[in-house]
C-alpha cells in the first residue's frame, strides 16, 4: 500500500476547476518532484492534501496510509503525519517561535497519545535542532517570522518539520526567493529528514532545487493532470525544453 495515493481528483475554487482527475501515489521512503507551470496546479494540490480551507473537492479520493484525509480537519491530518511548508510563511507578531514550536508540538503529541515535553525538555531539544540548521537562539526568541529574511523563514519552515516529524512533507516552492547559499542550508536541512519511513514532494518549477534535493520520481503538471512521469533526467529534460511540449498532454 502506498503511503499517499491521490485518486481521480478533481478540486475547484470559485467554480473554476483546477485539478481535473489527478493521480499519485508515494510510497515512504521515497522523494517525488512535482513541477509545471503557473496554474497547473501544484500548490492547490498540496494544500487540498493539507487541508487548506477555500478550496471544493468535487471528486476522487486522497488515501494516506489507507485512511481518507478528505473527512479529516486540517489538525486532525497534521497529527496523522502530514506537513507542508509553506511558498510564503505567515508572521504571527507577539507570538514567539519558541513558544508557537513548543504548543504545536505538544498539541500533535497529545492527539497522538505520547507524553508532551516539559518546559526544559522541549528547550533542550528545541535548541539541539536550531543548531543543526544553523538557526540562532535569537531567531527563536523573536516573533514567528516576524523580520526574518526569506532564507530565514524556510530554515524555520524545516526547523518545524524536524520537530513535527511528519511521516508526509510536502515543500510548496521553499526554493522561492533563496539566494544560492540560503538554499544549500535549506536542501541541507530537507536531506537530512530523509529516511525510509518518510515520504517527501517537491513542489518546484526549477531544475535548480533538484541538484541538492535529488528526486527518486519526477512528475509534470500541466492543467490539473500529472502528465508524464520518470526519474531524476526529466527535471533536465523540463529545463532545456519546457513545458509547452506537455500542453498537448494535458
């Protein structure tokens, strides 16, 4: 059984329909890229999976581990196991990061019947996962993204996810807005959450992301559809011809 199987989905906003019959299937331990053009898709796809209000499931099924995550509220499903990253994190002034990690996580390992973490508990391990993505205790101190740079805000963004421990991460274009450098920290932070009880896509439009955070599969989208699917050499294939050869497809 795969971890996350998306069945013949069809979604729309407003009564403009933008999936039109969606197929997937990710099985753990495996890293899927999903990349296409604007509109196709993508980010309405992940947060349907995510369970972002706004958004009329009109058709099909999303199976996570058997279980229908379309009867399920947005908690409920972060508590299964399923995290996205955000393509542009909110800011919640006077509310500090350490404060907004420690309720969360707590939160989640109360509706998962583990024991919560004390104050100093959480701390410790807080700060040991800050050091790893090179996260300052300043920054956990200050609002949640409040004044952070971009780099910033996706380090915390993964910062949340090391915490969580999802068994599905979904990253919404984290490469969005980050310099080089920002992004090597950022793959860096993705590439070592990888393991074979945890399942990952990769929202992207570029190639580029795809050279720190290697791909098992990669899956084109173009109107609502995935419409070809391969290995690694089809991100190549993307950035030297496009995406217009797959329209027909679509």
């Amino acid at each position: 059984m795969a971890l996350l199987e998306v069945r013949d989905l069809h979604v729309g906003v407003e009564d403009r329909e933008i999936l039109r019959g969606l197929d997937l299937a990710i099985n753990a331990g495996e890293v899927h890229a999903i990349m296409g053009p604007n509109g196709s898709g993508k980010s309405t796809l992940s947060h349907v999976i995510a369970g972002k209000p706004g958004y009329e499931v009109t058709g099909g099924q999303i199976l996570f581990r058997g279980e229908n995550l379309l009867e399920m509220e947005a908690n409920e499903r972060a508590a299964k196991g399923v995290f996205l990253a955000f393509q542009y994190p909110v800011e919640i002034p006077g509310v500090t990061t350490t404060n907004f990690l420690r309720t969360a996580l707590n939160t989640q390992r109360k509706a998962r019947a583990q024991q919560e973490f004390s104050t100093p508990e959480f701390l410790k391990k807080v700060r040991e996962v800050a050091k790893s993505l090179n996260i300052s205790q300043d920054m956990l101190k200050r609002g949640v993204n409040v004044g952070f740079s971009g780099g910033e805000k996706k380090r915390n963004e993964i910062l949340q996810m090391a915490l969580f421990e999802p068994s599905l991460c979904i990253l919404d274009e984290i490469d969005s807005g980050l310099d080089i450098d920002a992004l090597r920290i950022a793959a860096d932070g993705v590439n070592a959450l990888r393991s074979p009880e945890r399942a990952m896509v990769v929202i992207t439009h570029y190639q580029r992301l795809l050279n720190y955070i290697v791909p098992d599969v990669v899956h084109v989208m173009s109107k609502g559809r995935v419409v070809k699917s391969g290995c690694k050499e089809l991100a190549l294939e993307l950035e030297a011809c496009g995406y217009a050869q797959f329209e027909d497809a679509a």
